[in-house]
C-alpha cells in the first residue's frame, strides 16, 4: 500500500479523493463526522503547499431531479467552516473552464467538483469506470490520492480510474482504517466477541463464515436474527423476509457446527402487521404470524452481557432493533451500554450501529468507529478492497502525460 506521505507532494496539483457522502436534510448536514475525518489528510497537503482538487460523491442519480437534493455544496460550506479558509465550489464535473480553474489554482488553494455521480445520468460514466472520464479528472492535477475508505469497495472513475493516470497513494483515513481493522478485527485477541445485525442475511452471509472460525461468540440481532430463527424452525411473524431454502440450509448447518459460539434472541418487542403504533413484548416461540419483531427483550440482552462481558475485543455491526423509533431503541441502546462498560477494544463498523452510537452517547467510549459501511465488510471479508488494488498502477513517464484534456464535454 503505497501511503501518500511517500511521493512527492511538495506544490503539486492533488486529486483528493474524499468520501462525503454525508446525510443531508433540506440543505442541512445531519452528520459531519465524514467530512472531519478528512481533515488531516487535508491539513497535511496544505502543509506541503499543495492545490487540492476534491472529488467525492453523494447518493444516486438516477434523473435530472435527483441532481437538485444531491449536490456537494453544503459540503464545500461545511469544509470551508472547519478549514477555516475559503474552498472554492464548480457547479460542473467536467469543462474547459474547469481544467482552466485548477490549472491556475495557486499553494494552499482549494476546489471541490460537484458530485461526481452527477456523471452517472444519462450515462453511468463514473459507476462504469468510464474511461475518457477517469483521464480527464486525471489531467487535473500531479498526484492521485484516494482517502474515501466508505467508497474503495467501487471500482468508478472517481475511485480506481484516475490512479491508471496519475502517480498515487492512499491518504491517512485510508491508513488508519486499514491499521485497526487489521489490528482489531482481522488479528482480534480473544475472546473476541462478534455482534450481527440488521440488514438481510444474505448480505452479511460471507461475513458471518469468514468471522466464525476466527471468534469465541457471534450474537444476532435484527432481520439476521429472524432469518437464522426460521431456520430452526420458529415462527420469525411478518417479519420473515422468505429467506431461500438453500440458505435457510446453510443457516441450519452453520449453528450444528457451531453451538458453543452463535447465540440468537430469547424475545423480542414486536409491532404487529396491521398496526404499527402498538408494542407487544413477547418470548421467542410465542411469535405470531402478524407480529414484527422491532427490537431485542430484556432476557435476550442479559444474555448477550454474558459473552460482552468476557470478550477482549467485540466487532459490532448493526442494531438488534429499529434504534430510530423510541419505542424500538432500548436493545440497541442496551447493547451499546454493556460494550461501553466492558474492559474490550470495540470495532463498531457499519452506516447504522455507527450512528446508533453517536445518537445514544457512546461513539467516545469505543477503541475505532470504522467509517465504512459496505467498504468495511468487504475488507473483512476478502482483505483488500478493488480499488485500492489500482494504488501505484501509473506507469507512464512524465513526458508521456499529457498537458491538455484528452477530451472535454461541457455538460
């Protein structure tokens, strides 16, 4: 992993590749940790007199209106607040003007480039890996740096495309997500306790199997939960996603050949189908078909202090409930409690347990809250991540880069 600090940056032209893609309501940023977490690499290019040329995205364009609730200059406003200087905002992605703009960026001087998905209507340019568009923002600057950890599981122009093109290295964000999650996670002293919840299984499936073997207690919450529930044969209410028998086959398996480790929920506070403003409590195998489970019972989270309260090190990744919704947030908050109290280095990766735990109180309290959501998992999973494997690829000699853009569009 080629680290940023090593190549030559002194008053060169950098393309920073950030991940801001941050929670944004009616203009308003909901949670700026992403964009703090960029500011040492930041700081460190602004030490070596640097012109920065930011590149990140925001959600999904899939039309022309999507581009009106998706721009990055709440952002720029944001960054320029905690920079305390000025951070220059294009409205395009792409035009001569641009290249003009960057070329004349003077030391310390910083431009951020709207949304880079905003290249992904009509056409999917960036998500493709789109490669004119990889070597234009190329020709922007001297240096490729990529610190958008949350984003590097995505091979799109913006990520892997331009370090084809330019000389790179991966930023301290990059670096330091890396270093816990291998220290942590990948290399855990036991016992290492690890918590799954949330989204479907099949997402998570892969995980789970690699994370087996390596700890002494995994503990399920959520639709996970549900789904390794049904496949022992309860009743997991109308809150069954129909999870496919061949995997509801491999779920059975997994808990034979591991009875020591996996726990799973002994109630839960359920909704029910035609009613979502009522709250019931209610043992596992008393589950009826119109209830859907919304959050971890109390005999559910004692047990789960057992194995917290012995671990070294606890990975968690998502929520046992629907934390947003008071009458659903006691597990999740529980949870959060008993791992905060414990004497373990505990790993929260993941969008929704990372906020749970900066919404109760206890983001403080962990030894690393990864900023990766899908980024992390991938990590763990196959240790690497597509587009840093495209770091150090550049192999053409200065006399071989181009001055001009290989092709501008105006947009």
């Amino acid at each position: 992993m080629i680290k940023f600090q090593d190549l030559d940056l002194k008053e060169k032209i950098v393309v920073l590749r950030c991940d801001f893609n941050v929670p944004i309501q009616n203009g308003v940023i909901l949670d700026d940790s992403k964009i703090k977490e960029s500011l040492p690499t930041i700081n460190y290019l602004l030490e070596q007199d640097c012109k920065i040329v930011i590149l990140s995205h925001l959600g999904k364009i899939r039309s022309e209106e999507d581009k009106l609730y998706n721009s990055l200059q709440p952002v720029a406003l944001r960054l320029n607040e905690l920079l305390k200087m000025p951070v220059i905002f294009s409205k395009q992605t792409r035009n001569m003007k641009l290249w003009e703009t960057t070329h004349a960026l003077k030391a310390k001087e910083i431009l951020m480039l709207e949304n880079t998905r905003f290249e992904d209507f009509p056409v999917k340019l960036e998500s493709r890996n789109d490669t004119q568009l990889a070597m234009y923002w190329a020709t922007l600057g001297d240096v490729f740096v990529n610190d958008a950890f949350g984003s590097s599981h995505r091979v799109h122009a913006s990520t892997a495309g331009i370090a084809k093109y330019l000389p790179s290295g991966v930023g301290f964000l990059i670096q330091k997500e890396i270093e816990n999650l291998d220290k942590y996670v990948m290399n855990a002293e036991a016992p290492f306790t690890v918590f799954m919840g949330g989204s479907k299984v099949e997402e998570k499936i892969e995980l789970i199997e690699k994370l087996v073997p390596k700890c002494d207690y995994l503990l399920l919450g959520g639709k996970i939960a549900n789904s390794f529930l049904q496949a022992l044969d309860f009743n997991p209410g109308f809150s069954s996603d129909d999870t496919k028998p061949e995997l509801l086959e491999k779920l059975r398996a997994l808990m034979l050949s591991n009875k020591e480790k996996i726990m799973l929920p002994l109630d839960a506070v359920v909704s029910t189908s035609y009613d979502a403003s009522v709250a019931n409590y209610r043992l596992i195998d008393k589950i009826g078909n119109n209830d859907v489970i919304s959050d971890a019972g109390s005999k559910t989270i004692n047990k789960y202090a057992g194995a917290i309260n012995e671990s070294k090190t606890i990975f968690m990744n998502g929520t046992v409930g629907i934390y947003e919704d008071p009458r659903f947030s006691n597990g999740t908050r529980e949870l959060l409690a008993l791992m905060a109290k414990s004497d373990a280095n505990v790993v929260v990766g993941g969008g929704d347990s990372v906020s749970a735990a900066r919404k109760f109180g206890y983001a403080d309290n962990f030894t690393y809250l990864s900023t990766g959501g899908g980024a992390t998992l991938e990590y763990l999973i196959k240790g690497k991540l597509p587009a840093l494997d495209y770091i150090g690829s550049y192999e053409a000699s200065k006399e071989e880069k181009k001055e001009e853009p290989y092709e501008i569009l105006d947009i």
